[in-house]
C-alpha cells in the first residue's frame, strides 16, 4: 500500500480590517485637501494645505470608496482646468 504524504497545515486567514478601521478614521481634512485637488490636481499640494501627508492621503483613498469617488472627480475637474488653460 502506497504511504500518504504528510499534509502542511494551511495558514489561518486574517480578517480584513478596513471595515473595522474605516470608521475610526478622521475626515475632517477632507473637503479641504478635495478642493486643492481640485483646483490643482496635486497630491502634494492638497495634502499640505489639508495639514495631513500624503501617506494619510492614499490610505483614506483605498479605505473609504465615497472619498475615492470624490477624489477621481477633482482631479478630472483639476485636469479640465489645466486643459483649458493650456
């Protein structure tokens, strides 16, 4: 009779935690760092004149899909601007 190989045992799943984080996180900063994006379309910039870092920035971008959706909308509006002034 053929010997059974001895089987690994299959790493536990973490759970994901953005939903459990996202709503602990601080949004006051984002109508401000939205609008300098909007009228610039640079992270930089949106995220100092919001007094955060960029780090925060695209944390809350991948975390919070209302605030992705708005951010993707004032860079499209920051680019028409820049367009029209090209």
């Amino acid at each position: 009779m053929p010997r059974k190989k001895p089987t690994k045992p299959t790493p536990k799943k973490r759970a994901r935690k953005t939903s459990a984080v996202a709503p602990k996180l601080n949004t006051s900063w984002h109508a401000r760092f939205l609008d300098i994006l909007g009228s610039t379309c640079n992270v930089t910039l949106a995220a100092k004149g919001a007094g955060i870092d960029r780090t925060s920035a695209y944390d809350h971008y991948k975390l919070l899909p209302d605030f992705a959706a708005k951010w993707d909308d004032a860079k499209e509006a920051a680019i028409e601007i820049l367009e029209a002034e090209a």
